[in-house]
C-alpha cells in the first residue's frame, strides 16, 4: 500500500453513518455503560497517573536500540525545517524538585553540544514512513471557494514520531488557536523535545521508567525555550515513548510513559480489550469539559512562564501488537456523543420537549462520565467495523480510519459554510450580508460535528 492512498484506504474501511453511531450509543448509554466499564477495568490495563513521575511505578527498561526504522512528520513538511537555536541552558519551566534540577546541570551544558542531534543520523527530512509508525494532519474547516484558500490555514497541529528496533517516541502538539504563530509553536514543540528526547534517552543503558520520565521533563523545558527563542505562540504537548520491560518474568510486557499539557490526549487499542486513555488525569471525567479551555499549554501564557495546572505523568503496562496513538481535540471532540449528537446533556431538570430541536427528542441523556465510556466503546467500534476477528490493524489504517470518519461526520456542516461563503461573497450590501452570517452560523450549529485541525500519531508496539 502506497502512503498516498492511506485516506482512501480509510473510506473502504470506515463508514461513518449517522444509524451506527446511534446503534452504538444506544447500546452503550447510560447504566449499562457504566457497568460494563467497571467489568472491562477489572481484567484489564490501568492507567498509573500523578503530578509528578515519583508517585508512579519505577521499573527497569530493556537496553535500548538506537537502529532506526521509521521517522515522519507532519502536516506538509512538519518539523523538518525547523532549525533549532542553540541553548547554554534551559531554564526549568515543567521540573519543580529542586533535587531533580540540579541532577540535570549536566544535560543542561549538553543542550549546546547537540542543539539539533538528528544531522548525526542522517535526517534530514521526516519522511521515513512505515505502516506500524505513521501519522496523519487535515484540517476539518470549510474552504473559501472564492479565493481557493481554507478557514483556519494553516493547520496549527504538528506530530513527529521516530521508531526504533524496539521503542517508539510519539509526539504531538496543537497550537492553541490559528495563525502562523500558533503552527510555529507546535513544530518547535515538537522539533525541541524530540531533539532533547532523542539525545539523552538513547544515550544511555541501564535506565529505568523514572529515567524516562525525567529526560521527557526537561524535553519540555527544552520546547518552552525554543517556543520563547522563536516569538511562537502556545501549544498544547503530548508525548509517549514505548519501551520493552527489562524484568524476564514479565517478558510479554512493554510500557506506555506519557507526558501531557493541554488536551491532547493519547491512547492503547488492544483488539480484544478495548481501548484505554494513556491520559488520564489531566482532567476530571465527572465534570463537563469546555472544548474551547485547552487547561494547560506550552508559550508565554504567564509573561515567560507556561500553564502548567494539567500537566500529568502516566504509565501503563502494554503487550506487543496493541497500538498506542495520539490525538487532537480535532478528533477526540467528535467522538463525543453531544458533538455527534447521538445523546444530549444531563440536566438537573427534564427540558422541555419545545425547548429541544426535534432530531434531540428522542436522544439518550448523559453525564460527563457516561460520555467518555461511550466515546471509547464508539472509537473501538470505527475501528473494528469492517475487520474480521482474525485480521490484523496496523497504525497506519487506525490513523486513516479515525481521519476518514471526523472528516465524513463533518461533512454536512463543511458543505452547508462552504456554499454560504460562496453566496456571502455575492451579497454586496453590508447589513442584509451581515445579517445572512449571522444565520449561517446558526444553521451550523445545528448540525453535528466540530470543525477543527485533526491529527493523529500512531505506532503498533513490535521488535523489528
């Protein structure tokens, strides 16, 4: 299969029908979800999660190999023109253990020696594809059909991913709203920390999951810097890196190590047990999420200083063959049911059946809870749709698959702006032009889906 054709693939292989969402949600809303969660949870993996990377499990790593199978990025040429400054130090924005800082002067007069460390293995364009490490961008906004450009261009969402004989570092940042500024502030995200990550993880033996975690820390600190050098704006960071367990009795199990600030979030498909978020803590479940507060970003929120308030560690146990992968809020959004409108919001008081748009009626309520579980039973079930038990998913179809069906469960509302833009554009007097925005916004609104940049990042844990 060539990369090309990875968005085509998806369309065989998803279709994004309005009746199988809802068959889905009606099969898993309210109590029952609840209950078959709890049961799934019992005989499957957990999420370790804290603040800080000492409150989380410290195990021993198989020594890593530094042999390199695949490196891309993305969208268009993703991080690879980004050159990186050189730094003499970096300055401790995510690390507050005073023990743990100064355990870091030495990577600190390093960060000068390697300040881009990709030029010694040969990189020079992330285009290194392989169908167990792969990624995809898009942009879900209409395009403007009268001057042949997209709203919200350029995309603001970066991934990288570079995958070795035996582990994998995933990254992805979203650049909190659109312009330029905001892209650039993705890619030196990534293009920083993938940099810092690369140096000091390979580099060394006998490491551990804290170790781990520790070079991810300071490769924050590292994107902060280079978010500040460069005059970017914010972004949100999400970052994974697999490895393989050390310990000859749990020779079936890999670890997930995540870093997150922001609302990216990331995941593991195991095909027999579902999918299980690599994110969680970053924010309450019980609680309804505003979409438009990413809670926590990268850049000069704080004058020099980032939002740090959901910044969350996170360790799981994986086994070979499941995929681990990483997401936008361009994605995760819409597999909310509220977005997809396959339910509506809890609320203290039962509405009113004038007050509800007649397609919202007949729709199960939910809570913030009951949302969540629905939109992973509903990831899994895209997934698997037109999969035989016996056939495998590899990262490459599970990017294609969940681009392929935000793109289609936005489609009715791309169209509808995309045809009120063109008639906007011929509308020449101001208040009868305003008023007609005005209503098209409206009309959208009641249509499901959320536009936005999508991307994903994925990678089918396996030795090469």
């Amino acid at each position: 299969m060539s990369i090309n054709d990875a968005t085509n693939v998806a369309s065989a292989a998803a279709l994004a029908s309005a009746s199988s969402i809802k068959k889905v949600t009606k099969t898993f809303s309210n109590n029952i979800i609840i209950k078959k969660l709890n049961q799934l949870r019992r005989k499957t993996y957990k999420c370790y999660y804290a603040k800080s990377y000492d409150q989380l499990p410290n195990d021993e790593i198989s020594d890593l190999n530094q042999e390199l199978v695949s490196y891309n990025s993305g969208p268009d040429e993703g991080i690879s023109n980004i050159k990186l400054v050189p730094q003499r130090k970096a300055n401790s924005h995510i690390s507050t253990n005073d023990q743990e800082i100064s355990k870091v002067e030495e990577e600190k007069k390093l960060i000068y020696e390697c300040w881009d460390s990709f030029h010694k293995l040969g990189i020079k364009k992330f285009n290194c594809f392989h169908h167990k490490s792969y990624g995809i961008a898009c942009s879900l906004y209409e395009n403007n059909l009268t001057n042949n450009t997209t709203v919200g261009d350029p995309i603001a969402d970066v991934y990288a991913i570079m995958t070795r004989k035996d582990s994998s570092v995933l990254i992805l940042a979203d650049g909190v709203n659109w312009g330029p500024r905001s892209r650039l502030a993705a890619r030196c995200a990534v293009r920083a920390s993938m940099n810092h990550i690369n140096k000091f993880l390979y580099s060394k033996k006998n490491l551990t999951t804290h170790d781990i975690f520790k070079v991810m820390c300071r490769s924050f600190d590292s994107a902060q810097e280079f978010i500040l050098q460069r005059k970017a704006a914010m972004t949100t960071l999400c970052c994974c890196v697999i490895t393989k367990l050390k310990d000859p009795s749990q020779n079936s199990l890999w670890t997930a190590c995540t870093l997150s600030i922001g609302d990216s979030t990331a995941y593991v498909f195991n095909r027999h047990k579902g999918i299980f978020e690599l994110t969680l803590g970053a924010r309450n479940l019980d609680n309804d999420r505003d979409m438009r507060n990413v809670g926590g970003a990268l850049g000069g929120v704080y004058g020099n200083k980032p939002d740090v308030s959901n910044l969350t560690y996170s360790l799981m146990y994986i086994k070979e063959n499941d995929i681990v992968f990483l997401m936008s809020d361009g994605i995760s959004d819409n597999l909310d049911p509220i977005v997809s409108q396959t339910a509506r919001k809890q609320t203290e008081r039962k509405p009113e059946a004038d007050n509800l748009e007649k397609n919202m009626i007949n729709l199960p309520e939910m809570s913030p809870y009951e949302r969540y579980a629905c939109g992973l039973a509903h990831m899994k079930e895209i997934l698997l749709r037109n999969k035989t038990p016996n056939e495998s998913l590899s990262a490459q179809e599970t990017c294609a698959i969940l681009i392929d069906h935000v793109l289609k469960l936005t489609a009715e509302k791309r169209d509808l702006l995309e045809k009120g833009l063109l008639e906007a554009s011929q509308i020449e007097d101001t208040e009868k032009k305003s008023k007609f925005q005005a209503d098209l916004r409206q009309k959208s609104l009641k249509l499901r889906g959320k536009l936005d940049h999508a991307s994903i990042v994925a990678y089918e844990v396996s030795l090469f």
